[in-house]
C-alpha cells in the first residue's frame, strides 16, 4: 500500500527512510507531542514549505527550468484567500473562492510567461522571471487600496478553524482540540496529499519526458515531443501548487503580506531548501524544507550562545552572531552545489548503494 | 623519409556519450599536402578538432614536430604555429576584414610585402578591407579565414571543407592560392569531399569512415585507380544511403 | 597599418546601421512632454532619467561583457554594487573634513579616492569570486545560476559581518549638493556629474573595444571564442580581465547610486540588480550599444512613469521589457553567435 502512495518511487536509503518517517510521525503528532505554540507553528511552517519547495523542485529539479517567480504564486495563494476572507467575510465560500481565483490567476500567469520565454535559453528565462516577480511584489506593496500595502492584511478564518471553537469538551491525549489544532491538520493533510500527488506526477509517463528534456531538450524534441507545451504546462502545475502552498500558509498564518508570501529572501530560501535537500527527489524537498526551517529557529540559538562564547575573539563573534545563520547556510548550498550536488538526499543513496 | 611534421596513433575521442574517433592513424609528412576524404560524419571535421584541442582525445598520441600535443589547450597548440581553418569558417562578423587579419596577426602587425602577397592570392580581400566581414559573401569569407591562417608563416595549416557551397569560379581562385601555398613549402592538411578539387591539389591521401583510417597511400595512385576510388569512396557513398 | 587605404566603394554592400532602436527614446522622451505638462519639471525627470540610466548602465555593461565572452551570467553580481558602496563609504566617512569642505577640489578628491577604492576593491573581490566561485561551473548554466545566487547570499551576509546590518548615511561631497538653475530650469548637480560618467565609461569602452587589440579581442570572443583560441590567444586570461573590469565597474556605479540615494543597507545591490537585468535583456547579452541604449529606456520609463503613476511605475519597466522582446526576441542589439 504504501509502495502505491509513493508511486512506486521509494526512498532507496535506510537513513533517508528513517529520516522521512520522523519527519512524518513529528508532523502527523505535532500538536499532541510538543508543547506550546512555537513548535506547532514550527511544523506547520514546516508542511507549508515541504509543498513549496516540492512544487518548485517539479520546475528546477525535475524540468531544469530556474525560476525566480516561485514566490509569487506563492503569494498569490496567500492574497487569493487572504483577501478573499478579508474582503467578503470569513466564510468557506468566500475561502474557496478566493483560492479558485488565485489558482485561475496564478495559471494564467504562468501559462504566459512561460509561452513568452521557454523558448529562450534558460538564463534568459531566470533573469525575466526575477524581473516579473520582483515588480509583481512591489505592486502588491503599492496599491495599498486593494492589498493592505507593505502592512499587509490580517483577516479572520472560519469559525470552525479559531482557536475558540472547542471541538470536543474532553481533552484527547491531554491535548485540548480547538480550531487551531484543526487548522494545523487541514494543513498538514493537504501537505501530505500535494505531496503524494506531486509523487504521482513526476513518475507519471509525462514527468519522465519531463526528466527526458532536463536531461538533453535536443533529443526530446526529435523524439517528438513538443518541449515548450511539456514546459509549460510543468510550468503552470509547478505554479498551482505553489498557489495551494499560499492557500495554505493564508490560513495558517491568518496574515498575508508582502513580506511573508512575496519577498524574494524567501525566493532564495526555497532555492536552498531544494538544493540542499536535493534536486530532482522530491524526498529532498521534505529533507530540504525541514532541515532548513529547524535550522532557521534552532541554529540560531546555537549560534547565540556560541557568539558569546568567543565573545573576546575579534571577528569570530560576527560570524557566529545569531543573525548571520544564513551565511553558513549560504556556505553549505555553495559547497552542496559543487560536492553534493544531488543534495542530501542522492548523498544518502549514494551511500546506500556504496555499502 | 624524414620524421613527418604531425602524427596521429590511435587516436579517440569522445564527444558527450558518443565514440566519434576510434582509433584513428594519420601521418602528415612535411612540406606536402595531405588530403583527409570520406563520406559525412565520417570523423574528419573532430580529427582536426582533435588535432587543433577544441575537443581532447580521450586516448592515443598526437605528436607534432616532435612533441606530443595530446591534450594540450588550444591556444598552445596554436602558438606552435598550426593555422586553422574551420568549416564554419570562424570569421568574426561583427569585425571588418582589416580587423580580422590584426587579430590573426598575433605577433605584431602583418608586414606589407606578406599582406600583398596575399591581396595577390585573395584580391577581393583587399576591396572589401574596411567592411565588417559579416557583410562578405560565403566564398570571400572562405578566402579570409585562410587568409587569417597565413597571415602569419605557419608550419601546419589544417583546412575544413573549403569548397563547401562555393561557387566554382572561387573554386578555381583557391586552387591557385593553395598551389601558391605548396611552392611555399606549408605543409596542409585539408579535409575535402570534392575529389576533383583535392585530386588536382593533394600528394598524399587518407580516407576515413566510421571513425577509422581506413586507407593511406598517394594521391597520384588513388587519382590513377578508378577500382579502387568506387570501392573506398563508391563504397562510403553507399554506406552513407 | 600597411596598405590600409579605403578602396573604392562603388559596389561596395553597404554597411547597415541599425538606427531604429536609438529613435525610441527621443520618442518616448516626447510622448511623455504633454503628458507632464510643465516643460520644467519634464526636463529635471529627463536629466534625473539620464542620470539614472548612466548609473544603471555603469554598473550592467561590465555585466553584459562578461555573459556576452564567456557565457557566465553572475547573478552575485548585485553584492559588488553593495561591496563597492560600503568600500567608498569607508573612505569618505573619515574623509569628512573634505567632503564637507567648501573646496570642490577638496570634494572631488575625497570623490576620487572613494571611487578608487572602491573599484580596486570590488575588482579584487571580482577576481575571487571568478576563481572560486564562478570557474568549476563553466559551461553548466544551471549550476552557474545557483552558485552565482548563492555567492550573493554569502556576499550579502558578509556585508553584514563586515559593517553591520542597520542603514548607514551616504555622505554626498558638499559642492555636488544643489542644482544649477539655467533660466527656468533646476540641473541637480550630482545628477549631471552621473551622466558625465556615464557617458565617459561608454565612450572609453567604445574606443577600448573598437580601437585597441583588446577590445578586438574581446569583440571576437563574444562572438566566436573557440575561433580566438585557435588563432592562439589565450581567452582565460582576456576572460578574467574582463571579470576583474565589470565587478569594479560595478563597484563604480555601486557608489554613485548610494550617493545618488545618500543611503546605503546590505540590499541596495538587490533593487537596482532587477532593473539591470531588464536592461540587459531589452539590450541584447553582450551588447555594449544596446546596454547603454536599454539603460537609458528603463531609466526614462521609470522616472516618467514615477511620475505620473508612481503605483505602476515597474510594472511600467516590464512591460516595456515585454514589448521590445516582441518587436526584437533577442533584444535591441543581438550579438551575432557563432
């Protein structure tokens, strides 16, 4: 059973299953293992970003496309739904509203960048995407009327997912089931669904003629298939299920602004949540985007107390401040690009088959 | 016979997953032109690549003048005087003539006498001098990348395909220049498909196919034996269909 | 050279100009007049525009040079704008006494000596990121777009390392603060001292790439580098002068735009790196023409546009982006490819 809900596509590592299957018991038991609201939002965040950086691996790792507009589905997910409840009250109907538009917008968009520039090469490609997004997230930022501007909006969710709605009168495992709990579980079912989906795609007939043009467009397209529409259309599937991951991350967080959906430093963390974690697996998005969000709330304590620990040493201290986490991680995605390039997860296989 | 100028033993290479040279034998004597036949994709343009470093053999020795060349970058194996002259033909485009024959003149400015002597061999050179090169017609370019390849007094100069889409009339000017060029003693190597424009230049001749030497001898016999010009280039033809 | 006189032109082909791109921003310059309105503030937009454009392009020619001969686009090219600012920061705060001085000569050298460190600096820096950075992945675009991303996180971070996070004063020589009035008009003064180096580095880099055998070379390459290394130049080292000259160039226009803003974060790269990538595209990877001409476009778009929608005005910028790659795929000026 479980070798058909992965598409056939397992693992291949011990460690790495045995990685993966913390991961899931931690996420699946979030709410009833961790005390607190840090953890859970943790997790939460954790399941937002696996189905992010999953998506974006569908373009980078699977398809060879670099993309620099992956967070701006994203944030069209978050503005889809978030203004939607905003705007029309906080009701289902105007949720599923709000993310069919996202989802209807967010394809558009993608069906037409990509037409206008999948033809040309694939720096050509980085550097309009990064232009569109960038002016995409200034806008966002400036018609203040629409979207709540550099403030953003904060809205209210339904009812049924407030952390005043009491589901049961009776604490289970000790854990009093509120709303939220029920938000966390929306999603992380969703996650896990995306995820699997995700699975099923790239080991579909159409994700190995995707693999097929990363691997030599040439010779795809002399085989017959049409490259620009097995372009476009990973294009606009990559880009939906980034607008879901928006969805998601809208309710949730019950915010949505231009700095937590838009911004291109989440541009550049998603890129390293895949890098690391290792391109074309989509294992390596999971491996990636929790090792990468621990490491943005946990690393940096460490680092804290190893800053005061040199504190009388010149430099060092700047180095190990607690702010500069993303300069040893920027280090560890050069060195994975150059040493590792299949990311944690082919390193773990690799091993596997060296053994 | 004296040692030849450039030697190929076994030479392969690979290009990506693909076996294009197989082992390839070549001997160029000196002060003579050699002549590479066979059919399409029969390895001649990456055996002068080869020769030239653009792509590195894999495996087998290339030895010139004595030392090995195998490997080397390109611009090296440049310096030790070896023109070349692509099928491509190479011309920079967005340069005019003049500009062109200065980069080809990499030790200094070419001096007059060398520069006529070549407007001799190539006189549209000369008309079209201040012009960006790109505007040249298929045959002028021909005649300026060989020209770039002689600016300068070169040992071995290695020609791709110098015929390819010219009209016969330039045909016949590039058979003068090359014969112009054998009375200077350069020592050629020239790839061709056009037999009857090699027969009337070459002294001795290769024929490769699949990835191979498969024949070596003069040109004069080759020229001589119709049997044996239907079995080796016949043959090839057929094989190509 | 020897024998080098024009020879006759009777039936010579003639040399196509392509002059139709350098009509559109004139054209745009005029469309934008009534719609303004007032003739003066149209012209202090126009010379804010140029000013802009000239820095824009300052730092995006060295940029495209280098894509255009070795086929490396240095998405780290951003942390040299940032690098270089902070370098020039570093010599000009110490330098107070002249920059506040009321001696333009006294201003101008603090200028001088900011700008020479900072291009020495980005320029060494440049030449550290070729070597460890960029050269394993020649060749491989998709590894060179993350690695060069991933220098400029590491870049931006050591920025913060170095100096320190929060906003810093730009301190603008005192004789360059101010406008000369001509008539009606208001010249800011600082704006037109960016236009005059704008203009200088592109005159100097036309006379270096037409009139000097570097600049062949380097033209060549761009076009055919395998045909230069078979005529037995070594590129490698062109290639690493070439990096060396764009990252202080890029250092170069790093300072004039702190100045220009008189403040300067970590981040200052990452806003005008978008509009330099727009300009590159609209120009052509590897024109140095279409670059200057595409900076001014972007630069006169914005500020009108600023203007008079300031909500729109980059989404102004792609637009404009958008509908030159229609009219041109290749940009303004494509640099023939072998």
């Amino acid at each position: 059973m479980i070798q058909s809900a992965l598409s056939g596509d397992l693992p291949r590592s011990r460690i790495l299953s045995f990685l993966l299957l913390a991961i899931f018991v931690a996420l699946a038991f979030a709410p009833f293992l961790f005390s607190g609201s840090q953890p859970i939002n943790t997790a939460a965040k954790i399941c937002i970003f696996i189905v992010l950086v999953a998506s974006y691996d569908l373009l980078l790792g699977y398809t060879g496309i670099v993309s620099f507009a992956h967070t701006m589905f994203f944030g069209i997910g978050g503005y889809g739904v978030g203004l939607a409840l905003y705007g029309w009250g906080p009701t289902w109907t105007s949720a599923g509203l709000g993310l069919a538009i996202a989802l209807v917008v967010g394809a558009v968009l993608a069906f037409v960048i990509g037409l206008l520039s999948l033809r040309v090469r694939a720096i050509f490609y980085a550097m309009i995407t990064l232009a569109v997004a960038s002016a995409f997230a200034i806008l966002a930022g400036q018609l203040s009327e629409y979207t709540g501007g550099e403030d953003g909006r904060s809205f209210r969710v339904p009812p049924l997912l407030r952390p005043a709605t009491v589901l049961f009168d009776v604490p289970f495992l000790g854990v009093r089931v509120d709303g939220r709990i029920l938000s966390y579980y929306l999603v992380f079912f969703s996650a896990l669904l995306l995820l699997l989906a995700a699975l099923r795609i790239v080991n579909s007939p159409f994700g190995r003629v995707l693999q097929a043009i990363r691997e030599n467009d040439f010779r795809a397209e002399a085989l017959g298939y049409n490259v620009v529409y097995y372009r476009t259309v990973a294009n606009c599937l990559a880009a939906g299920m980034a607008v879901l991951a928006g969805a998601m991350s809208a309710i949730w967080v019950r915010y949505t602004g231009p700095d937590t959906t838009l911004s291109f430093a989440i541009m550049l963390d998603i890129l390293l949540m895949v890098v690391i974690g290792g391109m074309g697996t989509l294992y390596g998005a999971v491996i990636g985007a929790a090792l990468f969000i621990l490491a943005q709330n946990y690393l940096q304590k460490l680092m804290a107390i190893a800053s005061e620990a040199t504190a009388s040493l010149p430099l060092i201290p700047h180095l190990l401040h607690p702010d500069r986490w993303l300069l040893w991680l920027g280090v560890l995605f050069i060195l994975s690009v150059y040493f590792f390039p299949s990311g944690i997860v082919g390193k773990l296989r690799e091993m596997e088959r060296g053994r | 016979m004296s040692e030849p100028l450039l030697s190929l033993e076994g030479v392969h290479t690979h290009i990506g997953q693909y076996h294009i040279l197989q082992g390839v034998d070549l001997v160029v004597p000196r002060g003579e032109l050699t002549v590479l036949l066979g059919r399409n994709g029969a390895g001649k343009t990456t055996t002068l690549r080869t020769i030239m470093g653009l792509w590195p053999p894999s495996r087998g020795t290339i030895t010139f003048d004595g030392q090995s060349i195998g490997g080397r970058a390109t611009p090296d194996i440049a310096r030790l005087r070896i023109g070349y002259v692509p099928e491509s033909m190479g011309v920079f485009a967005d340069l005019t003539v003049a500009e062109n024959m200065r980069l080809a003149a990499r030790l200094g400015p070419p001096d007059a006498a060398r520069l006529d002597w070549i407007f001799g061999l190539f006189p549209a050179l000369k008309r079209f001098w201040q012009l960006p090169a790109g505007l040249l017609s298929g045959g002028q370019k021909q005649m300026l990348s060989i020209a770039r390849a002689i600016v300068e007094p070169k040992a071995l100069i290695l020609i791709d395909e110098p015929t390819k889409g010219i009209a016969p009339a330039i045909i016949e000017g590039m058979i003068a220049a090359f014969k112009e060029l054998k009375r200077a003693e350069t020592t050629i190597l020239l790839v061709e498909q056009n037999f009857r424009f090699a027969a009337s230049l070459g002294d001795t001749v290769a024929v490769m196919d699949d990835g191979r030497i498969v024949h070596r001898g003069t040109m004069e016999a080759l020229a001589a034996d119709s049997v044996l010009q239907t079995r080796l280039l016949g043959l090839s033809l057929a094989a190509h269909q | 050279m020897a024998t080098t006189s024009s020879p006759a032109t009777t039936d010579l082909p003639r040399t196509p100009r392509d002059l139709l791109p350098v009509f559109i921003a004139p054209i745009i310059a005029l469309v934008a007049l009534p719609l303004v309105g007032s003739p003066t503030t149209w012209v202090t937009l126009t010379i804010a525009a140029l000013a802009m454009g000239s820095m824009i392009f300052v730092i995006a020619s060295g940029l495209t040079l280098i894509f255009g001969l070795m086929d490396v686009l240095n998405f780290g090219h951003g942390a040299f704008i940032a690098i270089g600012a902070y370098m020039a920061m570093t010599v000009l705060v110490p330098l107070s006494g002249w920059v506040q001085s009321d001696a333009l000569s006294l201003n101008l050298a603090a200028l001088l000596l900011a700008v020479i460190a900072a291009m020495i600096g980005t320029g060494a820096l440049g030449w550290a990121f070729e070597r460890v950075i960029v050269r394993p992945v020649y060749g491989q675009h998709l590894k060179q777009i993350l690695i060069t991303m991933g220098g400029l996180i590491v870049a931006e971070q050591l920025i913060h390392v170095v100096w320190g996070g929060d906003q810093k004063p730009m301190p603008l020589p005192n004789g360059l603060r101010g406008a000369i009035t001509v008539g009606d008009f208001a010249l800011e003064k600082f704006r037109l001292l960016a236009v005059a180096v704008g203009l200088t580095v592109f005159i100097v880099m036309q006379l270096v790439l037409n009139r000097t055998k570097v600049g062949l070379l380097i033209r060549a390459g761009v076009e055919n580098r395998e045909m230069v290394e078979a005529l037995g130049y070594r590129i490698r080292q062109l290639f690493v002068g070439v990096f060396i000259a764009g990252s202080a160039l890029a250092g170069l226009g790093g300072t004039l735009w702190a100045l220009y803003r008189e403040t300067l974060t970590a981040a200052i790269g990452g806003d005008i790196m978008v509009l330099v990538f727009i300009v590159i595209i609209i120009g052509g990877l590897g024109s140095v023409g279409g670059c200057f001409l595409g900076a001014i476009l972007v630069a006169l778009m914005a500020n009108y546009t600023g203007y008079l929608a300031p909500k729109i005005a980059v989404a102004s910028n792609i637009l404009l982006m958008v509908a030159i790659l229609m009219w041109r795929p290749q940009g303004l000026y494509p640099v023939a490819r072998r």
